[in-house]
C-alpha cells in the first residue's frame, strides 16, 4: 500500500507553519505522561497548532452532524459524520496544515516511538465529531483495521473538563477518565483490552473533538481518509 502522501498531490500549505505543527506535535509527545491502568495509554497536551485548532473551532457542517443519544455506538450517525477529506483539506489551509502534521514521515516516526504501534502501510483518518447533551459511548476497543487512535479534546464550554474519555476495564467498569482540557489528548494502540467508552453525564454545550486514527489497508471506508486511497 502506497504512502498515503504519495497518492495525490495534497495542498502544500506554507513552510513555516507546516514545520512549526510537526515541532508543537513532536514536542507534546516527547511531554507525554504514561499510564498502564487499566491498559497501556498515553496522555499529552498541546497537540494541534492553532491554525487548525481555529480551523476545527470554526467548522460548522450544519445540525446534522451534530448528536445526542446514538444508542452507545457512532456508527448509528453514519451518513451524518464529518471527516477531513483531501477535497476539504484543499478549502482550509489550517485542515491541510493538521494532516501535513500528522501524516509527516517524522511525526509517524515519533507517534510509533512513543507507544510501539506499527504504522507502516496505514492512512491517516481525521474525524470531527461534535456531540451534544444525551450523548454517550458503550465500552468498546477499537481493534481491527485501526492501528493508532487519538482522541483530542477541542471543547470550549464550561464544564469540558470532565467530558473526557473513559477508559475501562473488561467488564465495562469504568475506572479512569481522561481530561477534556482544550487540547489535550488520549492516545493508546488498539488491542483486545483497550476497553474505553463515554459514560453518560450531563453535557452543557457541544462535545467538539477530533478523532486521529491511522488505518490498515484493510479500512473500506476510503472516503473517510484524509488523503486518497491507492489507485
């Protein structure tokens, strides 16, 4: 499977910035506090750099996209869920400036550094998801065709700080939360006990997050890619 950069010719967003992003991420992952409770994860701040955090803040794709009760599952809103597209990255410099960042052979090689996951042959995968109050998730982990998921939390309402992830335990206890604190993030490498979900609470305001996944050859959903797939 090709690099994911290499299948079409993606926006070139200026030098200095697109440099300054990968030095802002490559610097919160060296920051990044470890945990092995209740599975091996890792927690950072600081991730995106603000032009795409402006970028995700001012992106509205209308009331569809946004959600409250999906019955524990995302995919009861497929049809309705916002992706960074190569077509979208085209319009908005700071999206394309966000995957440059992210899908930078460095920023591969520091991301697989930190937590082990096995990135070669993966595409990158970007999801805004923007929940609303009655929203929650059912314990699940994320294995599969994912290789590496970070869940960064861009809220800005008050009260975000608890309307972080919970990670769990097999049973579906959930015994550790992450911290919803504007820009902050979740990461860990899908595996049988990387149980985690969202807990139903009171959410006053809009859950903004973005959703980093880098996806394995076998992903059929192409069109949710931030760059295209091979030909």
């Amino acid at each position: 499977m090709p690099r994911p950069s290499e299948r079409d010719t993606p926006v070139q967003p200026a030098g200095h910035a697109t440099a300054t992003a990968r030095a802002g991420l490559a610097a919160s992952l060296d920051a990044a506090r470890g945990a092995a409770w209740p599975f091996a994860h890792w927690t950072l701040a600081d991730i995106l750099p603000p032009s795409a955090v402006a970028a995700l803040l001012a992106w509205d794709p209308g009331r569809a996209a946004r959600g409250g009760d999906t019955g524990g599952r995302r995919e009861a809103r497929n049809g309705h869920r916002v992706f960074v597209t190569p077509s979208r990255r085209a319009q908005v410099p700071g999206l394309a400036i966000l995957a440059d960042m992210f899908d930078a052979p460095a920023s591969r090689q520091a991301l697989a550094g930190l937590c082990g996951a096995r990135l070669a042959g993966t595409a990158l995968r970007l999801e805004l998801c923007l929940d609303t109050d009655g929203f929650w998730l059912e314990p699940h982990t994320d294995i599969g065709a994912k290789k590496l998921t970070l869940l960064v939390s861009l809220s800005t309402d008050a009260g975000a700080a608890d309307w972080g992830t919970d990670l769990m335990t097999g049973e579906g206890r959930a015994v550790v939360r992450a911290s919803g604190a504007f820009n902050s993030g979740l990461l860990f490498v899908p595996a049988a006990d990387s149980w985690h979900g969202f807990v139903r609470r009171p959410i006053r305001g809009l859950r903004r997050s973005l959703i980093v996944n880098f996806v394995g050859p076998d992903w059929r959903a192409t069109d949710e890619l931030a760059f295209g797939p091979a030909a």
